[in-house]
C-alpha cells in the first residue's frame, strides 16, 4: 500500500469519525461513491485504493454528522485490462466450476467427496477444451481436410502439407493444440496477489469460514493444480494421437505409451481425490515436486508420441473421422454425466432434517458446476461445428468430401437446446403460477406503505407494486437453476445414444416419434443460440471494459466469480479477495490506531467484503468500528449459495465483534438486497430477539407514489440502486455516528 499524501495522512482529531464506503460491483468511480466531484487517492495504487474529497473543493466535503468520508474502490481488481475481460468467453466454465466447489453444504460427512468430484469435473472440462482443439486441427484439418483435393482445392495455406505423409500432418498439426495448452498454462501463471498482502494475525481472525477469504494463501494449491491439468492436458493430446495409430494396429511401443499416458490421468486423478494430501500446507515441497514431475512427464511422453506417430512404418488408413476421437468424446460426455449424478447424490446424502431446512440449500453446487460443464461442451461443439461449416462452404458440395465434426458434438447442440428450452418453458409457467401470490404479497405491501392513496396516484402504485412482484421472483431462481441442472445432466446422459451410431434426428423419430427435420431445427436453433451466447459475450467483454454502464450488466458474472480464491480450476482467474480484504483490514486498522473510529459502509456486494473484513480486525479495533450494509445479498443470495461460508453464526459473529453497532438498510423492491435477521414486518411475528432483532431497517420505496409540490414527476423507485444522499442513509449514518462517539467504559456496553 501506498504511503498518504502529505495533508490527507490521518484523520484530523482523536475523536474524528471516518466513514469508509465500500461500493459494490462495478461501480463507475470514486467521486461517484463520495457523492463529491472532486476527489483524490491517499492510498493504494491504479487497481484499488483509498479516495477523499479534495480538501476545500466545496462547502460540504464533510459527511453526515461531520464526519471523514472516504471510499474505498476496488472495481478494476477484478476486472483490469482488454484482454482479461474478453478471456470471460473462454474461461467461463472454469470460472463457474471454480464458485461451485465453494458452494458446497457445511456438512464434514460429504465435505471431501463434494471438493473432490468438482476437482475431477474440472479435469475433465481441460481435457474437453484439449479435445476441442484436437478436433478442429487433427480431425477435421489433418485427418478429413487434407486428404481430400477438392477441400484443399483453393486453400494454399493448408495444401503444401496436404500431400506429406499422414504421420507428419497429425504431427505438425498437433502445434495447435499443444499451443492452445500453452496459452491457458501462461495465462494461469499470473500470480493471485499484486502485492505482498497484509495478513492479520491467527489469533484475531475468526473460526468461521469465511473469515478465511484473503488470509488463505492460495498460490501453493494453483501452483499443485496447474501441474495436475497441464499434465492431463497433454496426456489428452497424446490420447488423441494413440487413439489414432492404434486403430491402424497397435505396435509394442503404441501399447507401452498408452499405458504410460493412461497412467499420467490416473495419478492426477487420485491425487484430485485426495484432499487431505492436495490441500496440504503451502510449506509442502514434496508434494509441489511430485505434481511438477507428473507435469515433465506428460511433456515428455507428448515428445515420444509425437516421434512414435512420425517414425511408425505402420500404413495409414485413412477415411471418415480421425480414428477414435468420437468415441472419446462420447465417453467424456458420459463421464460428465456420471459426475454430476454423484455431486447430486454426495450434496443430498445425510441431509439435516431439522425444521425449516430448505430443501435446496446445497444444491447451487450441482447447478453451477452443471452450468460449467454445459457451457464447456457448447462451446466446443459450436467451435468445431463453425470450422466445419467453413471448410463445407468453401470446399465441395459433395457430401462424401466435406468434412463432418463428431456425431457427439451434434448431439450436445441438441441437448443445450432441449435443456435451455425446457428450462425456459419451465420458468414461464413457474412466472405465471407464482404470479397470484406474488401480487397478493405485493399488494399488501403497497396497501399498507401507502394507506389512502388518492385517485391520481393509483397508476403509480401499480408501478411500484409491479416492482415488488418482480422483485420477489429472485426466490424462484435457485429451484429454476436445479432443473437445468438436471435437464442437462440427462443431456450429456443421452449422449450414449452416439456409441450405437444414432443420429439425434433418427434417434429422437425412431424412439419418440418426434419428426427428424423437427430435430434437426432445434439442432440449428441451439446452434445459433451457442453462437449468440459467444458472440454476446465478446461484445459484452469489450464494451464492460470501455464503458461503466455495461460493466454494471455484464461485469456481474465476473466479479461475482473472481470474490472466490481459486480451489477447483487452475485456469480461472485469481482472486481480487485476496488482496481486497487484507488490504481494507489494513487501512481500517490504521484508522483505528490512528485515534479515529471508522463507520464501514458496504452496498451489495460490498456488503460481503465488509463482512470477511470485520471477520479479521483485530480485537482493539472492533471497538471503534460500526458496520452499515444496504441493498446486502448476504442473506438472501450468499445464504442459500454458499451456506457453508454465511450462516446464522457467521452473521451473529460479525454483529458480536462491532458490538451490535450494525445497520441494514433494505426495501421491497430491491430483487437482489433484503435483509439480515428478520424483516420485521408488521404483519408478521418477531422471530428474533436481542441485539440481532435492531440491525434490519426496512424502507419504504418510494417515499411517496404522489408529486411533491417541489418537483414535476413522483419519487423515483429506488430498487437495488445505492443512494448515500438519502434521508434514511443519512438517518442511520447518523444513529451509527452516534453509537461510536458515545463514551464507553468498563462493564458498559456499547452496542444499540
């Protein structure tokens, strides 16, 4: 971090209160946060620090109650140049199997089978994105391209090696992709931490598990399991090249390296599961040394295939596909789906039956990995659809000249459609039969927000009841989340039908009675589905960075995903936490022992960041510090998604450290924020009691559905939008203000 401006190093008297605002997920700047146009960095550097308003730039630098305000941005942690946020298309289904493994149950029975299965899963997702590369540079180019004239017809670029022996154009073309291996090894590389971090003390942190995030040191475990992928991914390539020379008749040595390779993927897998060994202290050397060994050997072993399919006198039989490379693909899809079977059953094993258990809390595990393992195939099917269709269209009308991608890639075109189209049809009627109790809910909201209204103002209300029942559909989307689960999970299932040589099309009319051409649309409708998702992710990557409002849209996915160290993929990107906590636990501590208290602010999912901060401050600082949260997803979305990591113990134990000098802001309009403990409405019963019953503050949205005499338009709803500036933001600054200025001594608490 580093050092404070002259003027601006500290705040100005013992007694001063510094208000700490940590924004939420792509916030556009720091004078946006402050509320101030002017405003300058006392700490940190261009990826995150610590903003002021500039001394004397207006008459009101100061916050409410005359305090010190000061923000804290983080946005461009996450985010940082071009080329990493367009590296969302490819890293996506790394990036969302990486989350899944953090949102397994707090269960010890089924802790380790859970980390396991996903760590294997995400095996497998390296090895599909190896074979994707295999089938667009050795099936289709090498195997099906080059040994037909009429595709090379045109195509210099590919017919000076279109007449060299087979061996050699497997080989050359095989650069591909052991260069696409190359470049995920290189990107992964980047270390987790821009800086030497600040680590608190053991002794002051939590024993809960999210006071872990920013203290675990992550680069000891990436570092086991990059050497664990890389070796797998080349033993897949070598795979592919096996595959191919032993369907020409497998010689001794063919025999020899196949064993070894199988034996490359056998041992990362045992070492993937077995936690207690993968998971060991960073100190471990030896286990680093066996996992960079296993790595050296599979490099090696792609040298000695390589040379063996260069140098072998074996003849080559070409014609239709490259020779093995189907199946295999087949078999990993079914592997997918045996998987996911697992995960599914190890997540619901030895469930607490305890009352009120939500029979769902677990199982965003087994829909984000799913999600991960669906993208992943989708992608690499329209992949090497696309370069098929390129090499169709301008090669030959011929039907036995033109190459053709695997079967089994067609039928995952399939399977994407038909899930995400269930899955959608599935949530229209979920829209419209969930609609009568959300409008009677919302209604009664409104009615009792707003009791006789007058006549002009019921075309607002009806906004802002509209308002509230989309609002409450958020409550809906983990059970929509589960049913693509399991519509994609007996997709990849389905896959099967490719080893007995079934066409989706001919199988579906054959065993359904489902039309063939009625197939084969859907085949082109998720065709272009896939492609669209591609594509709008590109456009979405480069306008996230160049413009603050799409990052507010499609910069969510990714700040969501990189919150969480890396634990199941090597190749998703580090983790901003990592250096976002310490750092805030740093500055806030400084603070402290500087003479002043801090006020932490934190708006969505910042909220989440302030949480893990107060989890690590030491105890002589928790006794200057009042946390403020509003529009917070910490109950209503990390609750039920990450229940191992924010729980009714966790969220005591923050409230207990700052001595229940704690504040949550939220509203009925806002679908992703709500509230802590309880939502005190007055219909229902209180159901929480002590100083945990005194932290939620509902407010009501909009203040008014009526024009006020001093404008031209009603209030505005206000939903998930932050608004520091407000009257209630400013009401409870104040309250929290004042809790920390109260004198407090010994046997007098200073909680609410």
């Amino acid at each position: 971090m580093s050092a404070e401006p002259a003027g601006v190093s500290g705040p100005a008297t013992p007694n001063d209160v510094v208000e700490l605002r940590v924004h939420g997920i792509a916030a556009a700047g720091a004078s946006e946060v402050l509320g101030r146009p002017h405003v300058q960095q006392v700490a940190g550097d261009r990826s995150a620090g610590f903003y002021r308003p500039q001394p004397g730039c207006c008459a009101t630098a100061g916050g409410p109650g005359g305090v010190t305000l000061e923000a804290y941005r983080w946005s461009d942690l996450p985010s940082g140049t071009a080329v990493r946020t367009l590296s969302l298309l490819f890293l996506l289904p790394f990036l969302l199997l990486n989350v899944a493994i953090w949102m397994r149950p707090g269960n010890a029975a089924s802790d380790a089978v859970v980390r396991s299965l996903c760590r294997v899963l995400g095996l497998t997702l390296t090895a599909l994105y190896v074979l994707a590369a295999v089938g667009v540079a050795l099936d289709l180019v090498a195997w099906q391209c080059m040994s037909s004239a009429a595709c090379l017809s045109g195509r210099s670029w590919l017919s000076w090696l279109g007449e060299r022996p087979t061996g050699l154009r497997l080989v050359v073309l095989a650069l591909v992709p052991a260069a696409a291996i190359g470049l995920i090894w290189w990107s992964s590389t980047r270390p987790g931490r821009s800086f030497t971090a600040f680590r608190a003390p053991d002794s002051t942190v939590s024993g809960h598990p999210l006071g872990t995030v920013g203290q675990w040191d992550a680069e000891p475990l990436v570092g086991r399991l990059r050497s664990i992928h890389i070796a797998a991914a080349f033993a897949t390539l070598d795979g592919s090249l096996l595959a191919a020379r032993a369907a020409q008749g497998a010689s001794a040595v063919t025999v020899v390296l196949a064993v070894a390779t199988g034996g490359v993927l056998v041992t990362g897998v045992a070492l993937l599961c077995t936690p207690p060994l993968i998971d060991r202290a960073p100190a471990n050397r030896r286990l680093d040394g066996a996992a960079r060994l296993l790595r050296t050997t599979a490099v090696g072993l792609t040298v000695a295939v390589c040379a063996h399919v260069l140098t072998s006198p074996t003849p080559w039989q070409e014609g239709g596909g490259l020779p093995g490379y189907g199946s295999t693909l087949t078999w990993m899809f079914i592997g997918h789906a045996g998987l996911l079977a697992a995960l599914a059953a190890a997540l619901l094993w030895r469930r607490d039956r305890q009352p009120g258990h939500r029979p769902l809390l677990g199982l965003g595990a087994l829909a984000t990995a799913t999600a991960a393992a669906s993208l992943a195939v989708a992608f690499s099917a329209e992949l090497v659809h696309w370069v098929a269709d390129y090499l169709d269209r301008t090669a030959s009308t011929s039907p036995d000249v033109v190459p053709r991608p695997a079967a089994a890639y067609t039928w995952a075109i399939y399977g994407f459609f038909r899930a995400a189209l269930i899955t959608l049809l599935v949530a229209g009627a979920l829209t419209l039969l969930s609609r009568r109790d959300r409008s009677r809910a919302a209604a009664a909201i409104v009615a009792r927000d707003f009791p006789d209204p007058p006549a002009e103002a019921a075309p607002r209300l009806r906004q802002v009841q509209q308002a509230i029942v989309r609002a409450r559909f958020t409550e809906w989307l983990m059970p929509l989340a589960v049913v693509y689960a399991c519509l994609a999970g007996l997709s990849a299932a389905n896959t099967a039908l490719d080893l007995l040589g079934l066409y989706p099309g001919d199988a579906i009319e054959r065993y359904a009675g489902v039309p063939a051409g009625l197939v084969d649309f859907g085949i082109g409708i998720g065709s272009y589905l896939i492609a669209a998702t591609m594509l709008g992710l590109v456009i979405g990557g480069l306008f996230a960075y160049r413009t603050a409002g799409f990052r507010r849209h499609i910069g969510v996915l990714w700040d969501l995903t990189t919150f969480w160290p890396r634990a199941a993929h090597p190749f998703a990107p580090p983790c901003y936490a990592e250096r976002a906590v310490p750092e805030l636990v740093r500055r806030i501590t400084y603070l402290v022992e500087s003479g002043s208290a801090v006020l932490i602010a934190g708006y969505s999912h910042g909220s989440v960041l302030v949480t893990a901060t107060v989890l690590q401050l030491p105890p002589h600082v928790n006794g200057r510090v009042a946390l403020l949260t509003y529009g917070s997803p910490l109950r209503r979305l990390y609750a039920r998604l990450f229940p191992a990591y924010v729980d009714d113990d966790m969220l005591h134990d923050v409230g207990g450290r700052v001595g229940w000098r704690w504040l949550n802001l939220w509203r009925d309009t806002d679908p992703i924020g709500g509230w802590v403990f309880s939502g005190h409405r007055p219909e229902e019963p209180r159901i929480v009691t002590g100083p945990a019953a005194t932290v939620d503050r509902r407010l009501r949205d909009p203040s008014d559905v009526v024009v006020p005499p001093s404008d031209s338009v009603p209030p505005p709803i206000k939903g998930h939008g932050p608004r520091e500036s407000d009257e209630p933001y400013i009401e409870a600054a104040l309250d929290l203000v004042e809790r920390l200025r109260r004198p407090t001594g010994p046997g007098r608490s200073a909680g609410p």
